[in-house]
C-alpha cells in the first residue's frame, strides 16, 4: 500500500478504452489495454515523464488543478475521484499508538431500543463495535468472536456460515472490497486496516483479485439478500448513518418493507431470536 496513487492511476488507465476517451484509433497495436501513458498525458495536458513519475511512485505532491484535469482525463466517478484526492495527499505516519474506539453509552442504549430493527455500529474498515440482538440473529453471535475478529469485511470473506448467507456472495465480497480500498486510502497507517488487507491477501485468492482492481466505494443506500437458514430469503435495505459525536462511526440498520415477505420474514427472525418485537 506504498505507492497506492500510482497503482490506482495504473489500474483506471488500463480500465479506460481509447474510443471512450474520443482518441481516434491509430491503428498501432496495443500490448496491453487502456489508455497509453502518452494519451493521458495528452488529455490531463501534462508531460508523460510527470505521469511516469506518479505511477512510479516517484511523487505523491500532486496540484488541486492537476488532480482535477487527471480525473476529467480518466472519467472517474464521484466515489473513485474523491480517493485519488485522498491518496494523493501526504499522510505522516503517527507514533503514537491508535486510540481503541469506543461506542457513547446514548447510542449503545439506542441500539437496545430499536427492538424492530437489527442495527451496529461500525468502525473503520467495516469493523464491528456494537451491535443489538436482532444483528446478532441476522448475522451472527458478534460475542462470541473475538474482538480482532469482529469485521463485517473479514467475515464475508473468512466466515462459511457469513458467507453462505449472501444471495449473491460476489457481488457483496467485490463491494467489501471497494469499501476496504477507500478505508485504505483515508487512513493508509492504521494498523487494523493494513492487517485486515494483508490477512485476506494471504487467505482468499478472489480478494488478492479484486484488491488488484483499484474499485472504491464509499458509503450509499444499499440492498442485500440474505438466505438466513432460519427466517429464508431477505431483501432488506441498508440503513447507514453518520454519528456526529463521532465521525469515523457509522450506525448501520436492516429494514424490509412492510407488506413484503421480507417483512414478515425479518419480523419472525426477531421473535425467534426473543427480541422483545412490539
């Protein structure tokens, strides 16, 4: 995770077809795919030894404008432009030892009372601080893992039974994945993360995959599927919610629309898990 600007430039290059950049096709043969360092260089209007050096690794001190112009030149979306910034930036490393974070006392009690709901609060990186017991039914007995192990992330790809819930395991792992490389990029020296990316790197051969692929994400409305053994299939959506006391905390809810099968479904899971359901 060194030169990951140059990496990420590398992998958005190669995704982008000359076609789709409005460059004519020169009819010389292309050994790999994507853009040549040339072209973009010649649509972001700056010098290919610049765009050698930054995908070196030679430099990370990168202009607002010229970030910018890279962008435009290699059409990122919203999410994958906002991680270029974020990598570009110098981070320093820290001495001191990270702060082990913890969850208000108000909103543990608010997880308590949301009786109808499943809902946790997530950390950096997917990790799993708190979690109510309709959670807990949903996916599985957080308490009796251990802490390290405690990662929505780490259990999609490490966990069967995790992993046998989602209705399409692929799609859900590849969105971990691009939700892990933004987290990498925005706190590139925290130790959890960079444990997290090396541990699934030695384990799974489909996250070595996708980690390669330079996708990100951030945090949107989500739908998943789940085929619970106890309550069957769920279509429910992801509720996500910044905590204000606490800015790198997400409180994350599961909600099916009354009415549906869901619904009934993820009512009859809470009762067979004994949530108090009102």
């Amino acid at each position: 995770m060194d030169n990951e600007l140059g990496e990420f430039l590398r992998s958005r290059r190669a995704a982008l077809e000359p076609a789709q950049a409005g460059l004519p096709d020169d009819g010389r043969l292309r050994r790999v795919p994507g853009l040549r360092r040339e072209e973009l260089a010649q649509i972001a209007h700056v010098s290919v030894d610049y765009i050698v050096r930054l995908e070196q690794g030679r430099t990370r001190r990168v202009s607002r404008p010229v970030l910018d112009a890279l962008a435009d030149a290699l059409q990122l979306a919203p999410d994958e432009r906002a991680y270029l910034f974020t990598v570009a930036d110098v981070t320093p490393a820290s001495s001191r030892r990270p702060v082990q974070p913890d969850v208000a006392p108000q909103l543990r009690q608010l997880l308590d009372r949301m009786h109808d709901v499943p809902a946790m609060v997530l950390h950096r990186g997917m990790a799993v601080l708190a979690w109510n017991q309709g959670a807990a039914a949903l996916l599985t007995d957080f308490g009796a893992l251990p802490p390290a192990h405690r990662n929505l992330i780490r259990l999609t790809f490490l966990d069967e039974r995790v992993r046998a819930l989602y209705d399409d395991w692929p799609r859900a792992a590849r969105d971990c994945v691009a939700v892990l490389r933004m987290e990498a990029g925005r706190t590139p020296n925290d130790p959890a993360i960079r444990s997290l990316v090396g541990e699934l790197s030695v384990q799974d051969p489909d996250f070595r995959t996708w980690w390669a692929s330079h996708q990100v994400r951030g945090p949107r409305q989500l739908v998943k599927t789940y085929n619970h053994p106890a309550a069957g299939k769920l279509t429910l959506d992801v509720q996500q919610f910044t905590v204000d006391t606490h800015p790198e905390q997400l409180l994350v809810a599961y909600t099916a629309e009354p009415g549906t099968p869901s619904y009934d479904g993820l009512q009859f899971l809470l009762q067979w898990s004994g949530a108090p359901v009102r």
